[in-house]
C-alpha cells in the first residue's frame, strides 16, 4: 500500500512541475509532507535530509561564486584574452573553451549572467548577430560543468542521495574522464557548426534596434495637455515601432483602441513595441509618467536597466505588488517582455515567470541592492572593477591553494576546505552577512532537501525496485550496456519534463536497486543519471542558462531544436561510449 502511495505521490509531483502552475518549491514540500501524514515517511528522515553534507557544498559553492563575482570583474578582463578580430569561429572557440572551464569549479548560472553581456557587445562591434553565439555559451557552461563532481548542483544532489546510503561518494575528478571526452566532442561540433545552424536574430534586450513587444505602461496625469484629445490628435498613431493597443480606464479595458477614443485624467496607457521609442514619448508629453517612478529622476537621459528573472528566483510566480519590488530594488519597473507571449494587465499585476525580461528605471541605492543578488540579474556590462589590495588576494589565494590541496590529498574533507575559503572571505572583509542573505535561496533548500527525502522513502518502500525490475525487463536482453542505457534515456526522458533535481531523486533509488540485482558498477549507472540529468539542449526550458538567454538571444523556440538534437546525440553517445569503457561494460 505505501508503495503505491510513494509512487502516485511521484506521479502527481511529476505532472505538478510539468505544468508549472504551482512553483516547484511548493510541489517538493507538499509531496514530502503527504508521505509523512501517510506514516510512509518520518519526521527523522525528512529533518536528516536536509542536513545532508552536498546540500552545503552546493550552498558554499554558491556564495562562493557570488563573492567571486563581486570582488574580482572576471569579464573585464576578457578583452585581453579573447580575439577583437571579426572572426566569429575562433571567437566562439574561445568562448566557449573558457566558459566550459570554469564551469567545473563555479556555479554556472552566474557566470552566463557574466558572460551574456560581453558576448552581446563583442557581437555588435563586430556586426554579428548575438544570437550566433548565446546558445553556445549556454551549452558550454552545461558539458563544461560535468568534468567536476562540484560542476553543477545535480552532480551535488547525486553525491548526497549515493552518501544517503552508505555508498563511496564520488571524488572531486570521478566525471573528468568521461566529462572531459563528452565536453570536447561536443564543443568541437559547436564550433564547427554552431555558427552555420543558428540564424542571425536581434537580441530582446537591444532596447534601441530591436522591435519585440515589451508591455510599458504609462499613466496620464490629470494636468497633461493630451487630456480630452482624441489618440490621434494627441500623437499617439503611427508611432515609429511603437503603439499604443489598450487603455484601461476605471476599472474596464479598452482594446482595440480607436484613433477617435477621446484621453481622460488618469487613464493607464498600454503600449507595445521599441521601448526607447516609448521612453522619449513620457520625457516629451507633459504629464506623461511611468506609474510610481516619480521619484526616480527623469530629466535628461532617463537610464533604462534590462533585467532578467532567472531560475530558482524567489520573484517567479509572484507579482511586483506582491514581492514589493520597488521597496526590494529602489527601482521601478517600466516594461515586461516575455519571449513569444503577448502580455495584458497591469504590470503590478502580472504575475512574473522565470526567464521574464525587465526593464527598470532605478534609483541611487539599485546597483547596491542588486549586487550578488540570485533573485534578479541586471544584463549589462560591469563598468567599474573593484580594487582590491594586492595584499588581501594574495591571502585570499594562499588560503584557497592550501585548503583544496589538503582536501585533493584527502587530508582535509572537502566540505571543511570550502568552508575555509569561505571564511577567509569574511576575515578579509571581501563579504559580508548581507550579501549572504541575499544569496540563500530558501525555494531551492527546500527542493534539495525534500527530493533527497521523497527519493528515501520511493527506495524504502519498494517501489525504486518494483519499477527498476520492469525497466531491467526492458533493457536487461541487450546486456549491460543496454541496462546502462535505459536508466540514462529515462532520466533525460523525466528531465525534459520536470527539474533535473526531481529526475535525479526519482532515478537514482531505481538504478540504486538495479546495481543490487546485477554484477555492475553502481558508479557506472550513477554517472549515466549525472549526465542525463545535464542532457537538456533541445528545449529552452530544460536548463536555467538556456532560459537565461532565450530571450536575451531573440531566440524561437525551434532554435533550440534545430541544434539541440544534434548535440543531444553526440553528447549522448559520448558520455554512454566512455562510461562504458571506463567500467568495462563493452
């Protein structure tokens, strides 16, 4: 019976993140909270779960990034390294290579937050579309962070669910071999052929070309001349890449608007298109304002900031009323795009979704609120770099080589060495406690700590060896290679449905059950979940960088396909050929 209830559980968890109405944090806790009313799992287990040691790796590793981020402008630098000839192939060689490094020992999210801008203005120096190249750095941060156990969160999450039960964990370098083959193959085809597949797009957050629809709304003061004018005689028709589709006036929307609908006081003006084209319109008409930025200054240049909503962000599934943006960020938000989808409403009532684009007009204390912060990326190039004493990071490095030495050497654990590092930052004065709050994000502790806690209770029932014994009734016929396969193509499968981590806490007690059963490696069956829960570039939604650039790029969403299944089966036979080697499975 609690078999059962374990695996429906699963079903309902499955179908709740694939619709992605209810935000995921919510979906993870509730499943757990069902088993433990139900006695199928105990307040021990479910507390123990999220005292697991990857879950704070993976948290360490988080400020870690995020203090590296703020101390040391990485981008700035980029200039001298990478070439400033229009040659987009060697550029894309070196960008990529780059990113796929440093992806094995940072978080990979912010680093294409990093990268994303410089990319953008490297491209329009050089006349290049942006678009040639944003998806590319996506999947380089993606096969990239599988050459390290610490690459990605979901090598992490893995390494916990292995420790859960009593197994050898993976070492800081068990993915490099089979990471190593399965990055460069993949990067070779991107760089021989990226260039060719991806059109020529102009970016979403290129406010002074581009003409995507952005939602700006603008509010009409009782004293503004164009009050009691038609639109039309006011100058609101044949705007150049701009017009004006809805008011909304006491209550009730008018759509499509009339060139005759005659302005009253305090009407909300919706305007779609060039949001450069919008911004002068407000700086040009008296009585023209964006709603609730009177105090931000408009005279002169109005500065416009493009943001972006990235995953796991605690804004997602909220609206700027309710998450009080303006208060959060001392900044207002003007227009919302989101790619492919025309919006409505009021933009305090529109509930916002991962990968939304915002652009904001800001106060003084916005680049101090923002800074370091997960919730919300501000896609524009840094401008200043942090001066840091030669004296700190010489420190700050000595500390850093000595500690992950200890730890290479096993004479430190691994955990101990971050904390280390960590600590050293805040003995330096080089972080602080308030940008480490602003980077513990509780929506993805609960995920972790949760998954781990309904993956236990899926084994301890039966139900990982109930459905590991119908998948070996499959797969067994074709050998261990065929075993080795099926739990790969049915994590990629769950993958492309739900979050990596949800695949990762449904596969592993099922290829945990099967390595029982047969004379294999478990490591073999565990690193084939590592990759296929990484396997996701044929959709935009798969992976938080590729919604990071999908509307940064201008992408649709057959860009993806059209390259993401050639790399989907060259990443694939890669990685399954060289774990198969490795472990003498072939």
């Amino acid at each position: 019976m609690q078999m059962y209830l374990v695996i429906i559980v699963l079903l309902v968890l499955v179908a709740g993140l694939a619709t992605d109405k209810v935000r995921s944090s919510m979906l993870f806790l509730l499943s757990a909270l069902v088993l433990m009313v139900f006695n199928v799992l105990d307040s021990k287990t479910f507390l123990s779960s999220f005292a697991n040691k990857s879950i704070a790796i993976i948290f360490i590793l988080i400020l870690l990034t995020s203090a590296i981020n703020f101390n040391y402008n990485i981008v700035k630098y980029l200039d001298k390294i990478f070439t400033q000839e229009n040659k987009p192939k060697y550029f894309l060689f070196q960008t990529t290579s780059w990113v796929s490094f440093i992806s094995a020992f940072m978080n990979n999210t912010p680093i294409v937050a990093l990268m994303a801008p410089y990319i953008t203005h490297w491209s329009k120096r050089h006349g290049q579309a942006p678009s040639k190249f944003l998806i590319p750095l996506s999947y380089a941060a993606i096969t990239g962070g599988m050459l390290t156990t610490i690459g990605t969160s979901t090598n992490l999450v893995l390494n916990g669910f292995i420790e859960s039960r009593g197994i050898k964990a993976f070492t800081m370098f068990d993915f490099l071999l089979p990471g190593l083959v399965t990055c460069v193959a993949c990067l070779i085809f991107i760089v021989f052929f990226a260039y060719k597949i991806l059109p020529a797009r102009k970016s979403a957050i290129d406010i002074k070309e581009n003409l995507k629809e952005y939602l700006v709304e603008v509010s009409l003061r009782p004293e503004a001349q164009a009050v009691g004018q038609t639109v039309e005689d006011a100058g609101l028709r044949n705007l150049l890449g701009v017009y004006l589709f809805e008011i909304y006036r006491e209550g009730s929307s008018i759509s499509p608007v009339s060139p005759q609908e005659i302005l009253q006081p305090n009407d909300l003006l919706f305007f779609a298109g060039d949001t450069q084209h919008i911004v002068e319109i407000v700086k040009e008409k008296n009585g023209f304002v964006f709603p609730k930025t009177e105090r931000f200054n408009l005279d002169g240049d109005l500065k416009v900031v493009e943001t972006l909503i990235p995953y796991n962000s605690n804004l997602a599934g909220r609206t700027l009323k309710e998450s009080r943006f303006r208060e959060k960020y001392d900044a207002a938000v003007i227009a919302i795009h989101r790619n492919g989808e025309r919006l409505r409403g009021k933009l305090g009532e529109i509930r916002l979704a991962y990968g939304d684009l915002l652009m904001l007009t800001t106060g003084e204390h916005f680049s101090q609120l923002v800074q370091n912060n997960t919730n919300i990326y501000v896609l524009e190039e840094k401008d200043e770099i942090k001066k840091i004493p030669f004296w700190k990071s010489a420190i700050l490095f000595a500390v850093s080589v000595l500690a992950l030495g200890l730890s290479v050497f096993k004479i430190l654990d691994f955990f101990v060495s971050l904390l280390v590092i960590l600590s050293a930052f805040f003995a330096l004065k080089m972080y602080n406690s308030t940008q480490l709050k602003n980077n513990l994000n509780i929506d993805l502790f609960l995920i972790l700590g949760s998954s781990i806690a309904i993956g236990t209770a899926f084994m301890d029932t039966g139900g990982a060896k109930w459905i590991g014994d119908f998948v070996l009734s499959i797969f067994q016929q074709y050998g261990k290679i065929g075993v080795l396969v099926g739990v790969y193509l049915l994590t990629v499968l769950l993958t492309s449905f739900v979050t990596n981590v949800a695949a990762i806490s449904i596969v592993f007690p099922i290829a945990f059950e099967i390595s029982r059963g047969l004379d294999m490696p478990a490591q073999a069956l565990f690193l084939a979940i590592a990759f296929g829960a990484s396997c996701a570039f044929i959709t935009p939604f798969g992976y938080q960088t590729n919604l990071m650039i999908y509307g940064v790029g201008g992408y649709k969403f057959r860009d993806f396909v059209k390259i993401g299944v050639p790399v989907t089966i060259i990443y694939s036979l890669a990685c399954l050929i060289s774990i198969a080697i490795i472990y003498q499975l072939i």
